[in-house]
C-alpha cells in the first residue's frame, strides 16, 4: 500500500466515523434559560403574549432595525402571527401563538425559512415566586441529520441561549420599568 494509499484510507475512516457519531445524536434538541422578574406574572405576560410588545426586548429586533416585520390574525394571545425577513443575523421566518394561559403559559408555533428551514415550538413559562415571576424560556424541535453534524461543530445552546439570555434580561427591564 502507497502512502497515498494509506491517507485516504485513514480520511475516508475519519469522515465515516464523524457521519456515524453525527447519526447517533438525539433526534430533537432544546435550548431553555430562565430569569426571576421583580413584577407580578400579570405584568409581564402581556410582554409575550402580544406580539407588538416584543420590540421592548427581543434580541433580534436589535440585530436588524431594518428587518420587514408583519402582522396578521388576533392583535395578542392565540392566533396571532408574527413574520419577519431580514439580514443574515435573523433571517427570515414566522411566529404563531398556538396556546395560551394567562397569566402563566404561552406556546409558540416558530418556522425559520432562511438562512434554514426549521420548524419547532418555543414556549415562556411564568411562576409566581412571591412577589416576582420566574421567566422561562425553552426552544425545542427536531434535529434532522444535517443538524446533527453541524451540531458536532457548533453549540446550538451557547448560540441561542445567549440570544435567549439577552432578550430575558431585556425583558426583565422593560417588566420592572
């Protein structure tokens, strides 16, 4: 066997074995952080709950100012819908309350489109904890395979849950404003 022989031999081993390590990721992923907010659930469920009010603090409105945004359905709670196209940081997608319960629970039907097509639900629990609100915000959905690579490269909870981080802290100030 040539040298030449032998390297390929061993790439072609080492791309098989990342291929077989990728397949044996789980099948769905979720991304969750979590904050307490001085303020009652009933002042900061409307934050999420209405979809014009995420301007106050989510972090991708900040990303791109001149992001395209829409809105159609019910003005807030179930049924309202939330698209948005805009430059390579947040892409393009669509967001749809699919439930909710005030003042605790909201869950969202979320479809990114660009830079990725990804289809998964986000849902932001409140709890009472005395006087304040313990916010958390969990993103989970299917991994298909080619997330299961890119996930052996990039840290889909560092990358997103530093998003989530930001927007929580942002929407703790706009709460207890």
């Amino acid at each position: 066997m040539s040298t030449l022989s032998v390297i390929l031999l061993i790439l072609v081993v080492l791309i098989a074995a990342i291929l077989i390590y990728a397949a044996t990721r789980p099948d769905t992923f979720s991304v969750a952080r979590s904050i307490r907010i001085n303020a009652p659930a009933a002042k900061v469920f409307p934050l999420i709950n209405d979809f014009d009010s995420w301007a106050q603090w989510s972090p991708w409105e900040k990303k791109d100012p001149a992001m395209k945004r829409s809105r159609s359905g019910s003005p807030s709670g179930q049924g309202a819908v939330y698209a948005w196209d805009g430059n390579k940081e947040v892409g393009q997608g669509r967001m749809e309350i699919i439930d909710t319960t005030p003042p605790s629970r909201i869950r969202i039907k979320l479809d990114f489109f660009k830079p990725f097509e990804a289809h998964n639900t986000a849902e932001f629990t409140l709890e009472p904890k005395g006087e304040a609100t313990e916010v958390r915000w969990v993103m989970q959905g299917p991994s298909p395979f080619m997330f299961k690579l890119m996930g052996l490269f990039l840290n889909m909870d560092k990358m997103v849950g530093k998003d989530f981080e930001t927007g929580l802290a942002s929407m703790k100030a706009a709460a207890e404003a």
